[in-house]
C-alpha cells in the first residue's frame, strides 16, 4: 500500500526560450496554492494526499502539467479554478477530470 492515498507532482522545470516550459506557467505559485488548499481541507497527511515540485516530466509542451498517483494521470491546468477541480473532483471524489486530462 502506497503511503499516501494521493500524491501530486507539478513540473517546475524552467527551459530557455523559445521552449516551453511549466515554469513560464507560474507552476510554482499553483503548486502552493494547491497544497495549501489541500491542508486547508484537511487532505494532507500520512495516509491522504501529499503534493510535490518536480524537475521535469517530459510534457512541457503541453504544459503546464502536474500528474496524481496512484493512477497515474496527467493534467494541464489554466488556473486556480482548475486546480480547485482537480482537488475537489479527483482528490475527494476519486473522479478523473476528463476535460483537463492530456
């Protein structure tokens, strides 16, 4: 069994431009956000949902994405809006996103 029910990687990787990168998304701004909401609502934790930084995932270009395990399911995001779907919708309600899914 996994230590925590839900774990969350963001890409924070930052590339020279032209390239695209999840870091030219304000990723890091989103990741606090996410986990601060996440501990707000009590799903932080031993057991619940941790959410991590990443160095790059490889899906820059269809950036930015952060990635839920255990299944293991990418998402791009615009805003804080998107990422309160991401928590509320498969964080709590174990339901994929399927409009922000890549």
């Amino acid at each position: 069994m996994s230590h925590f029910k839900h774990h969350v990687f963001f890409c924070q990787n930052r590339r020279d431009a032209p390239e695209a990168c999840c870091a030219n998304h304000d990723a890091s701004a989103m990741r606090d956000y996410c986990k601060g909401r996440v501990k707000a609502l009590g799903l932080a934790g031993d057991g619940k949902v941790r959410v991590n930084q990443a160095g790059c995932l490889d899906r820059c270009e269809e950036g930015p994405v952060i990635v839920v395990y255990p299944e293991a399911v990418w998402y791009t995001y615009v805003d804080k809006a998107d990422i309160d779907e991401i928590i509320d919708e498969h964080l709590v309600n174990g339901r994929v996103v399927e409009r922000l899914k890549i």
